[in-house]
C-alpha cells in the first residue's frame, strides 16, 4: 500500500447553506483539497457513490436529513470514512449524538478556517492510518489462507489495488 501524501486529500462538504459550501469549497481547493459538495443530505449520499471521499464534513441541523443521519449512513456505505460535524446549535445533546456514531471532530460554526484545516489533516491522517491496519490484517489472513507463491502474488495485488482505491 503506497503512502498517499502526493494526492490531494478528498473532501465532502455538506451544509443547506448554499453560500457557505459554495465559500468553503473555494478556499479548500486553494489548499489543495479536491472538495465537492451538497446541500442536502441525499445529494450528499449520492455524491459518496460517484466520488472517493477521505473526509466528510457534515452540518448538524439539515432540513429532511440532520447532519447525524448522513454521518450514519455514510458510515454504512464507507466505513472508513471520517466525518466532521459543523453546527451553530452547539448543545452537548447534539455533540453526543455525534460522538456515538464516531465523528472525528465537532466544531461550532462560524469555525476558525485554520482550525477546519488541520481538523481535516487529523481525520485523513486518522483514516490512513485505520486503512493500513486493516489492510495489514487482510494481508495477513490472505497469508495464512493461500500457500502457493503465486496465489499470493495474485490476491495481493488484487488487495492493493483495492485499497489504492481508498
């Protein structure tokens, strides 16, 4: 599994404020973040099937679908992923929701921009780190599984690759 510093960290930002995504997004990318982003929670699900995403950053309080519900069934579809949630209702109720179904940070809005940054870094640091142990653990049963070189040299790659992807 190669290290993946030399490609831009994948960012999902949710939030019905058309204009603060719209922002955010700008200023990412100058960081060299490829972001894409919603402003609903289906759009945001949607977007996580065309597009690999190392960080999700969420707003809370969404209409139809709150940034809780994303988080979980994003965490179903990829569960790798992390998530960052983003409020301006600050309440320790919400914070831990949040917190049961594992986001990786929860920062009040309006959030300090460098403070978004490095709490991006953190959750995609995290995750590669989550996805090397994992792969090193189906590197060792694949191991302990197939006994001929080749069977080895075979399904290696094919686990590589699979987590090349990521």
């Amino acid at each position: 599994m190669s290290d993946h510093a030399s490609r831009n960290i994948r960012v999902l930002l949710v939030d019905d404020e058309e204009d603060l995504v719209t922002l955010l997004a700008a200023r990412l990318n100058k960081r060299k973040m490829d972001v894409v982003f919603a402003t609903s929670g289906q759009k945001a699900l949607d977007l996580s099937e065309m597009y690999p995403i190392d960080v999700a950053i969420l707003d809370l309080k969404m209409p139809q679908m709150d940034g809780v519900e994303v988080m979980g069934k994003l965490k179903e579809r990829h569960p790798m992923i992390e998530t960052i949630m983003l409020t301006g209702h600050g309440s320790l109720d919400s914070a831990l929701e949040a917190g049961k179904l594992e986001a990786f940070r929860y920062l009040l809005k309006p959030c300090d921009f460098d403070e978004l940054v490095t709490a991006i870094h953190d959750a995609y640091r995290q995750r590669r780190v989550s996805l090397r142990c994992q792969y090193n653990e189906e590197l060792q049963q694949m191991m302990e599984h197939f006994s001929t070189p080749h069977d080895i040299l075979h399904h290696s790659e094919e686990l590589r690759q699979k987590y090349e992807q990521d």
